[in-house]
C-alpha cells in the first residue's frame, strides 16, 4: 500500500487537474511611479488586486476626480461615435496610430471636437428649422390657392397663369418681402380664412376639433402635400396636409388659432392677390435654394470633421479605457501614514512572481523614482482564488464545468475528464453517422473561419456556437463512432466492415427477416450486425444492448468520481475523508451496481439466458435462495450474501465514525492550552485573534452529525436514483433512432414510391427540414442538455464542490464594451 502511494505522489502533476498554486503579494509603490506600475501591470495580466477601501463609498476615494474626468472623455468618445453612425460614415478599418498622448493633452482635443461638433449640429438644425418653414410655406402656396374664392371674373386665368409659371424665372419688379405679411379679408362680405399645413396622422382630429369649438361655423378644406417632410426632432420624414379654414368673425379666428398651436399646425398668410402670390412664390424659391447650398454645404464640412475623428476614435477609446482602469484600480489601494506611498494587496500565481517583479522594476526605472517598489509575499488567512490556464480547446469544457460552480482552491477539476466524457456521452444518445457528419462538417466551418470570427461582433445563439466550436467538433466526431457501432446513417444501416453473419435457412425465407436466419460465420466484425434493422426482434435487442450500456457507462462514470475524491482527501491530507468515506463509498456502489455491471459482461460473454432483474431484485429478498437457471457462474449465491452484507456495513460506517472522531480529535487538540494562557498577560489573551475557548465553542457535534448523516443518505438514495438516471442515455439514443426511421420510411421512402418529380421534390424538401431542424437542432439541443445533467450531478457530486471564486486579475486585454 505505501508502495502505491508513493507511486501516485511521484506521478507527473497534470496542468488542468489543480489549479495554479497562488500567492498573496503586497506592493509599496511610490507616489510618483504608482501610475505606470499599475498601467505595465495591466499589460501583464497577472496580478488581482484586493479591494483596501471596500468600506469607502466611490466618492470617497483618492483618485476620484480622475476618474470622473475618464467617465467625462468616455461620453465624449460615445457621442462621436454615435454622430458617425447617425451621419452613415464608417469607423476606420485601419485607424491612424499616433504617438503616445497625454490624458491632458487628449481631454483638450475631445472638448474642442464637441465644441465644433455641437455648434455645426446647432446651426444646421437651425438652418433645417427655416428650410422646413420655406418648403411648408411653398407647399401652402401651392395648395391652398385652389381653395380660395376668385375677387374677380378673371381670376381663373390668372390662377391658370400662376400654376404655369410658378417656377418660371421672369424678371419681375422687386418689392419688399411679403413673407410676414398678416391673412386679410377675402372680400366684403366678412369671410375670412387662416391657411397652414398639418401632419396627415392629426389631419382627422383636427378637423373635429375645429367643427366642435366653432360650432360647425367654418368651411374646412384640405390637400395632400405631395413631399415627406423631414421632423428636425427624430430625423424622420413625415408626411403632411395643407388645410384652408374659412370662417367669420375674430372670435373664432383666436379658438382656430389656438387650435392650430394645440395639434402643432404651422399656419402661414397666403395672399388673395395672384400677383403677390407669385412673388412669394419667387421669393420663396429662391431663398429654399440658397438654403439648400447651405446645408449641403455644412453637412460635408461636418462629415469631414466626423472622418477626422473616426480615423482616430479606436486609439482614444482605447486609450481611454485604460486610464479609466488604471485609475479604477490606485483607488483600491492605500496610502501609508506619510501620504507618500501607496500599498496595495493581491493574488498572483507563483510562477508569475518574476513577471511581476520585472514589470515593477520597469516601471522604477522609466518614472526615473529615486525609491524602488516592494513587493514580498504574506500569509493568507482566506482561501486563494482558482486559476486554470486554458487555451482555444480546453477553455469552452473550463466554461462548462464553471457553470455549475468554480472550483474550490487545487480542488481536482472535473474539466480534465468532461474533454472526454462529455462529448462521448453526447454520442451515446444522438450515435449517427450520418448526423455526425452533418455536425463535423458545421465545426470544420466554424474552426476554419476562427481567426476572423473572433473579431467580429456576433449574435448571442452565434456566439456560444463559436465559443463551443472544439466541443462540436469532438461531439460530432464521438458521434460518427457511436454511429458506426449503432450502424446508422440516417437510419440506415451499410454493410461498412464485411458481410452479415447471418443468412436464409432456405429460399422460403428471404421475407421473414429474423424468422428463418441461421449464423453462418463469425460475428460482424464492428458494431451491429445490419442484418438486425427491420427484423422482428431489432427493438428487443438494440433496448436491451443501450441499456445495458447505459448502466456500465453510469457505473465507470460514477467509480471515476468517488477515485477523484480519494485523489482529493489525498492532496488535502484528509485521512478520515478516505477512510470514512471513499472506502465506504466504494464498497456500496460497488458491491450493488459494480455487481450488476459484472453480471451484465458474464452473460454478454457467456450468452446466458439469465434474467438479471430477477437476480438483482431477490439478492434483497431470499439472498439464500438457490438462483436455478439464473445462475451465471460457480460461487454467484455465497458472493451476493457478501456483497450485501459488505453494503450494508458501509451505511453506518460513512455515517457514524467521522463525526465521533472529528469531536475527539478537537478535544484533544484544545485540551490543556486554556492552562497554558493563563501564564500570558493580560495583554497577548486580548490580542489573540483565535482563543482556545473560541475555537471549542466554534465545534458543533449536533451540526456536524447531521450534515455526515445527509450526506450518508444522499450518497445511497444518489447511488440508485443516478444509476437509473443514466437510462437516459438509451431513452435518448432510442428516440434519436426511432426519429430518424420514421422520417427516412414515412417521408422520403413514401415520397420516392411515387412515379411524380413533384412529390420527390416535396418529400426530399420534408425529409430535409426535419433533419436538419428536428434532428441536427432540437435532438443536438436536448442531447447536449442531458450530457451536461449527468455530469453536473450524477458526476461531479461524488467528489467536487464548486464553491470557489474565479481570479480575476487587472488586465487591460479583458476590459470590454461595459466597463466605458
């Protein structure tokens, strides 16, 4: 045995079994050199800072006013990019990289570019303001002229003449501009009316409204503008109404008045004269297109400026981001008594010790500092947080097992084996060759266009499939294998490695199937023999071989974890935990189902007709009755006897033993040393953080019975309930297999018995739809869910305890989008 052990200690330690031995570090950083220490430690990526001013409130701490001006700039930065984006430029692909700015320097330039930027919004949003009134008032012109009564018999040629030569260029006789000019009377006769233009979606209301205020004394007409107009607010073209209101009296001129401002109708005076409606008409002609110049103008001169500044917005954001971390980061450390240095704490992994200290020693020389930075290793009293180095491959089965819960601090790592287990498992419920190909071919893309995806912003769903791109790679390759052993491609089996072993008695019998076949030659070499597909007997044997499996993958799964648990209590020197509790562990999985499985392998080898349920359900109730025909080898009924006894010593021995021990263990460990204080002075017994007396009232008998007594009843009602939860890997595979049948028989076979193209081509759409969406999608989908529920419980609770923290070290390589 000491052999053995010494054996496993020599064994080479695997770079994802533990996690990375860490270190608690201080630094004392000089004032002056404090900025740039942290900014290569950022580089590094190495070291996580503890938080020395947890009790502070943000604006409490030191470097907050820097921080704030990083939060500043960030805005600044944010409102550039969403004026590009607002005007359809494009950030540079290829950013100008300028030599190395000051934050001060950069802070003066982002406010001179907002400055620029929002008086250029400002004078074209005005700008827009009178362009919008001028269309609008054209618009009226155009319109409402057509409503309004003729002063004279002739007025319908002129209006005639008007419409002809509203956009001629006759030179005309200048007179002041009648753009301000009030609404008068139409004629003698009191009949007045106000013109203006309305949006179309209030056009309805507004006219009730103006029926109801006066009293349906007015003539309401309206026209379709004919041009979208753009709303200088949203920057959306909106469509609009001309309207023409006639009415008499001033009272109701002051309610369609206010009626107008209420629903945001613009009003404008349109003329009786015709003459004078075509000198406006000029006028306002002319003034839209000089305006047109302008904004034209302007908003090239903006874009301009827009360009300028995306060539150059990755570098600032980037920049930015970093002072903003850096700062972020000086403000959980703490100055010392003489405000001249700061001291800060953190994790760092001990092979990255050198790193760090090279990177300080940098940044000693370069911030030209007559006092070097200290950095020396305390004792930790918490536990250290966990650190794995991952790479493209094992990172995404990392992110699988983190999902359930972070390892515990060098607890062995449940991702060394989910790399293997994982995928297989997969396979064993979606094992098709033909599906699996469907799958590699998917990974292959994904693995091929890895160096350009990663760079790009991709949706969630696309995002997990890339992040898992090498889990679906192994998936679909495990998948190709079960699918060579099931003989499955789409359902279909092949004669892949030789013929089938079985053949006709006779000629009568090439249509009984399974009826009148005899075996002929040796088994099928590999996986099942395709003579079994659509025989009567096909469902009886593939149920019973996947079950069978299903039990001896449950059971190899289950043992692996209780071993890594013995491995565990080993690396944490905890004798009572492999005495107490992998030991009797062991002896009750396996004197049950580690028994079943053997009985299993003994009959597959010996061909016995042995009924397993029966042996297994009266090794509990006559285990000294004699097995008869069940019995598969010499010596069964005396070894079931003590294997049943062996199981049911093992329940009190993980129950009782540990918590009696751990209690006299503590009490012989404080035993005496309340005497031995008593020499000591008053002083050191106030000062000592962990008193005998504390520790002795800190041991709880009655809660340390009760969790051994949980964890005993868990570990043997989880020993049945997780065998048979692993029946799911032949429910699912069974599913899979059956779905796929009825697809292949009941849609593209159907289809292909028709002697009609049309229906082929419906039937292969069909059958490809449902493959690609029911089985590549959802069974993937359902398979990938099952897979991680056997190893999140039925594997991991054996040995692993998933309550440690992530490290999470200060880098510049993890800040993201968020953290502006």
């Amino acid at each position: 045995m000491e052999r053995i052990e010494k054996l496993i200690d020599n064994l080479p330690p695997m770079d994802l079994m533990r996690s990375e031995k860490m270190t608690l570090v201080q630094l004392i950083i000089p004032v002056e050199s404090a900025h740039r220490a942290i900014s290569y430690l950022g580089e590094l990526g190495l070291l996580q800072f503890r938080d020395l001013n947890s009790e502070r409130s943000p604006f409490q701490r030191t470097f907050v006013n820097q921080v704030k001006r990083c939060g500043e700039m960030s805005r600044k930065l944010r409102f550039f990019k969403d004026q590009i984006s607002k005007a359809g430029l494009l950030s540079s692909v290829h950013p100008v990289v300028e030599p190395d700015l000051e934050l001060e320097e950069l802070e003066i330039q982002l406010a001179e570019h907002e400055h620029e930027l929002i008086e250029m919004n400002s004078n074209s949003e005005k700008l827009r303001v009178t362009y919008n009134e001028l269309l609008e008032f054209k618009l009226v012109l155009q319109k409402a002229c057509g409503f309004l009564l003729p002063s004279s018999n002739h007025a319908v040629a002129e209006e005639r003449e008007l419409t002809e030569n509203i956009y001629s260029n006759d030179d005309y006789v200048e007179t002041a501009s009648l753009l301000e000019q009030e609404t008068r009377p139409a004629d003698q006769s009191g009949l007045r009316f106000i013109s203006g233009i309305i949006c179309k979606s209030k056009a309805l209301r507004f006219e009730r409204m103006l029926f109801r205020a006066t009293r349906g004394n007015m003539l309401f007409n309206q026209a379709p503008a004919g041009e979208e107009i753009m709303d200088p607010l949203s920057a959306e073209m909106v469509e609009k109404t001309v309207f023409v209101v006639h009415f008499s009296g001033e009272q109701a001129r002051t309610k369609i008045l206010k009626i107008c401002e209420a629903f945001g109708a613009n009003c404008y005076p349109v003329p009786d004269d015709i003459s004078k409606q075509r000198q406006i008409t000029r006028e306002v002609s002319s003034h839209l297109s000089e305006l047109e110049t302008t904004l034209d103008a302007g908003i090239r001169h903006r874009n301009k400026a827009l360009t300028s500044i995306g060539y150059h917005l990755t570098q600032w954001t980037s920049m930015v981001r970093r002072e903003k971390a850096v700062y972020d980061t000086l403000n959980m450390l703490n100055f010392d008594v003489t405000k001249k240095c700061l001291v800060g704490e953190g994790w760092c992994p001990i092979f990255a010790k050198v790193q760090i200290q090279e990177a300080l020693q940098r940044a000693t020389f370069d911030s030209s500092s007559q006092v070097g930075i200290i950095f020396h290793v305390m004792d930790a009293v918490e536990s250290p947080p966990t650190y794995f180095r991952t790479n493209h491959f094992t990172s995404a089965y990392q992110e699988i097992v983190d999902a359930y819960g972070v390892a515990r601090y060098q607890e062995a790592n449940p991702a060394v084996y989910t790399v293997v287990t994982f995928p297989f498992l997969f396979a064993v419920m979606f094992g098709d060759w033909g599906h699996g190909i469907c799958l590699l071919l998917g990974a292959l893309v994904l693995i091929a266009r890895e160096g350009r995806l990663s760079t790009q912003k991709l949706g969630s769903f696309m995002e997990m499939l890339f992040g898992g791109r090498y889990v679906l790679l192994l998936m679909s390759l495990f998948s190709i294998y079960c699918g060579l052993i099931y003989n499955e491609f789409f359902s279909v089996p092949f004669h892949i490695f030789g013929g089938s072993a079985y053949k006709c008695r006779d000629v009568t019998c090439s249509d009984a199937k399974s009826a009148g076949l005899i075996k002929f030659r040796d088994p099928y070499p590999f996986g099942v023999d395709p003579s079994w597909r659509g025989s009567r007997l096909e469902l009886p044997f593939l149920n019973s071989l996947k079950m069978k499996m299903s039990i001896l993958l449950g059971v190899a799964q289950m043992n692996l974890g209780i071993i890594l648990s013995y491995f565990n209590a080993r690396f944490f020197r905890s004798s009572l935990d492999i005495r107490y509790q992998f030991v009797p562990q062991m002896i009750f999985l396996n004197s049950l189902f580690g028994y079943l499985s053997l009985l299993i392998i003994i009959k597959w080898c010996t061909g016995s007709q042995a009924d397993l349920y029966h042996v297994m359900i009266y090794m509990f109730l006559s285990p000294t009755d004699d097995l008869g025909e069940n019995e598969l080898f010499w010596g069964q009924r005396p070894l079931q006897i003590v294997l049943l006894l062996l199981a049911l010593v093992a329940v009190p021995w993980m129950l009782f033993p540990k918590p009696f021990i751990l209690k006299k263990l503590h009490s012989e460990r404080f035993q005496g040393r309340t005497y031995g204080l008593l020499g000591s002075s008053e002083f050191d017994l106030d000062v000592e953080p962990d008193s005998a007396r504390d520790h002795h009232e800190e041991f709880n008998f009655s809660e340390v019975f009760v969790h051994q007594m949980i964890h005993s009843i868990e570990f043997v009602l989880g020993a049945v309930s997780n065998t048979a939860s692993y029946l799911r890997l032949w429910a699912l595979s069974l599913a899979h297999s059956e779905l796929s049948t009825v697809f292949y028989e009941k849609v593209l076979l159907l289809a292909w018995g028709y002697d009609n193209i049309v229906i082929r081509l419906i039937g292969l759409a069909v059958f490809a739809f449902a493959t690609a969406f029911i089985l590549l999608m959802m069974e993937t989908l359902s398979a990938f869910l099952h897979a991680l529920r056997l190893h999140w419980v039925e594997f991991q609770n054996k040995f692993y305890h998933g309550d440690g923290y992530k490290f999470k070290p200060f880098s510049f390589a993890l800040i993201t989008d968020d953290d502006d």
